[in-house]
C-alpha cells in the first residue's frame, strides 16, 4: 500500500512579512499544493505546532525573530520539516548560520519564474517526505518486522479460513439439494400409502417440514454466493448491502452502544456498485470509516451515515461545502467520473490534519484501535477520495467518501 503522505496534497507554509510575497508565490505554486500564510515568526511557529508542513519557505529579514532564528526553534517542533529561504540578499554572516539548519535552498528576491519554481518545488517536497519516512523507519526499527510478519499471517488465515468456510458451504449446498430430492421422493411415495394408513399420515408431515426446512435453507446458501461477499475477489460492493453489515461489525467491536451511542443510516434506493472494489474490499474499507466515526462521537449521540450520488468526482471535491475538508487521494481520483457519496458525521470534534494524518498512519493514540489500512487500500484501488473535516475551520467530525460508481 502507499504510504499515506503520498495520499495527501502537499501542504506549505509561507512565512513572510510582505503581503505581496504571499501573493506571488500562490500564483506560481498555488496549482501544486495547498499554501498557508504566515506574517511573522511566532504566527509560524504556532502554525507548525498545530500542523504538519511537508515544506515551509521562509524570508530572513523579518520583525522580532528573523528567519534563520525562525527555522532553528521550527526544528524544535517539527525535526522532519524542510525549509527553503526567501532573502533579498544574503551576507557571510547569515550563510554561515543557515550550514548548520540544512536548508534545502536559497530563493532570491524577487521570485524567479513561475516555471522555474514549479520544476524545484516536488524535489523539495520530497525530500521532506523521505526524511519523515526515514524518521518513522527509525523510530520503528524494533517492531517493523513483528508488524509485516503479523500482517502477513493475519491475511494469509484469513484467506485460508474464508475460502475453507466457502468450500464447505459449497459443499453442505450440495448434500442439501440430495436431502431435498431425497425427501421429495419419500413424500411422493408415502402420500398414496397414507390414505389408507393414518400412522403413515404424520411420518409424511414430518417429511413435509424437513422438505421446507432444506429448502429454506438451500434459499439462504444460494443468497450468500449471490450477494457481495460470495466471491472474495469478484463479487460486487453493493453499498447499501455493505454499509449495514460494516455498521454491525463496527458497533460490535467498539462497545458503542454500552455508551449509548447509535447509527442512524440512509440507504439508497438507487442500484448501484461500487467500480474497482469487491464486496470484501468494500466491507474492509467501510468498516474503519465508521469505527472512527463512531470513536470521536460524544457519548449518547447518533452517527449519521447517508447516500448520494454526483455526476464527477470534481464537483465534489470543489463543491463550497467541501472545500475545507482535508482530501486524501485526490490527485490520483477519478475526478471526471460519476460518484457515490458516503457521508458519515458525529457529533464531536473534528481532528486536526496532523491528528488525521497520524491516524492514517496509525499513530493518533485514541483511534490506535481502528487501523485504517483497509480505508486506504479501498479508496486507492477503486481510485476513490476520502475528504475528512479538520479544526479549526470544522467544528463538528466529518468524514466523506467519493467513489466511483
């Protein structure tokens, strides 16, 4: 699977005392990335104290810390960020205490092309992402083995005892329908007989119910390999279908309802499947959406799962009310193609986008329990986009799913 930085629109930071500055820079690198303006130093450092950057561009000559300054106290917070410098000139002085900082660049006032700057900026952005990895590589030298290993097994039992189940369910179908032709021949030959013989009379309604019993019961077999979870890798997401059985699941596993919290869903009454995803890869998908959803509601509240269907990804993802939310995704989308909307909200706080991205990478301690890999495997598959509310800009916790439908 991607690593989940890889998901996200790469997020900059500007630190300038120039307005003007702020301005030039989003029309040359605005297209790339997701810019955020800072006027001075402290503003900065509150900023980075809130959320993770993957590069900050910052001037030199600013009003009560200057820059170099700046980027040494950042690195206190945030040893994974990158900077580049803005400066109108440049002394010995300043040079010499930027070797030490390992900035990546040095930017010239006044700015070079747009051109120019779209060609560097990826290379610095990835550097940033590749120091993060290095850094988390690091910090998990001792349990990344132990993790792979344990992944690994846990997928290959699970294979082993889904496709076993499948098999002796396939062949439990198979001795039903002997039972059922079984018993429709001992009813057809006893029917005659029990005319005449009343002790006949009742062995033949027994007969009669076991015959119902056996053909409801090759009803429910036959429902199982019809529906999305009858092929691991072929059967259909059929949303209404999945959601219900990934809300069950989920409310078992969390304790809930011990808490009084409830889930409140609106199925479409519109067929359709999900492109790109088995019903497997939708239930694993759905499944952590709503446990985390469920996780960040209030005590005694309701989650709300709703449906709806838009003609382009696109006019999603830009629609006013959703231009706010932290998209995960979205540059390799289907963003011309027709969606299904899955809306899941709770009320409780929205997460910040460092707690969102941590929970991606499983590191936001209160949601360690709900592991998102099967919601960013699922959307990175069928070429989907996840769009979670962030704080401060959202009060309430918002997660939404655009897959193409």
């Amino acid at each position: 699977m991607t690593d989940p930085a890889e998901l996200l629109t790469p997020r900059v930071l500007i630190v300038d005392d120039e307005r003007q500055i702020h301005a030039s820079l989003r029309l040359r690198i605005g297209g790339q990335c997701e810019l955020v303006s800072a006027h001075d130093a402290r503003d900065a450092l509150a900023r980075i104290r809130q959320t993770r950057f993957d590069l900050c561009i910052t001037d030199i000559h600013m009003p009560r810390m200057d820059g170099l300054a700046f980027i040494d106290a950042a690195r206190d917070l945030d040893p994974g960020l990158g900077f580049v410098v803005l400066s109108a000139f440049d002394t010995a002085e300043n040079l010499k205490r930027a070797i030490p900082l390992a900035v990546y660049d040095f930017l010239p006032k006044p700015l070079g092309t747009r051109a120019d700057l779209e060609e560097r900026l990826p290379s610095w952005i990835e550097r940033t992402r590749e120091r993060r990895r290095e850094q988390d590589l690091a910090r998990a030298a001792g349990t990344i083995a132990d993790d792979r290993d344990a992944a690994r097994l846990e997928r290959d039992v699970e294979i082993v005892f889904s496709e076993t189940a499948r098999e002796v369910l396939r062949q439990t179908a198979g001795l039903q329908t002997t039972v059922h032709a079984h018993l429709i021949s001992a009813i057809t030959q006893l029917v005659a007989r029990s005319r005449s013989d009343p002790g006949l009379a009742q062995i033949v309604r027994g007969l009669e119910e076991a015959r119902k019993t056996a053909e409801a019961s090759m009803t429910a077999t036959g429902g199982f390999f019809d529906s999305s979870y009858g092929s691991r890798d072929a059967s259909p997401a059929q949303p209404n279908e999945g959601i219900r059985h990934a809300i069950d699941i989920a409310l078992r596993s969390s304790r809930a309802e011990s808490v009084g919290k409830r889930v409140d869903f609106q199925p479409t009454e519109r067929a359709t499947i999900v492109r790109g995803l088995s019903g497997i890869d939708f239930l694993l998908m759905v499944i952590p959406a709503i446990g985390a959803t469920l996780a960040c509601a209030s005590p005694g509240t309701t989650v709300g799962v709703g449906l709806e269907f838009a003609p382009r990804l696109d006019a999603v993802t830009r629609d006013p009310r959703n231009r706010r939310l932290l998209w995960i995704n979205r540059k390799r989308a289907l963003s011309s193609h027709p969606v299904l909307v899955i809306t899941l909200s709770a009320d409780g706080p929205s997460l910040t986008p460092t707690e969102v991205e941590d929970w991606l990478k499983g590191e936001h301690a209160p949601l360690t329990a709900v592991t998102p890999r099967g919601l960013l495997s699922g959307i990175e598959k069928c070429r989907g986009a996840l769009g979670a509310a962030v704080a401060p800009e959202a009060a309430k916790f918002q997660l939404l799913l655009a897959l193409p439908a």
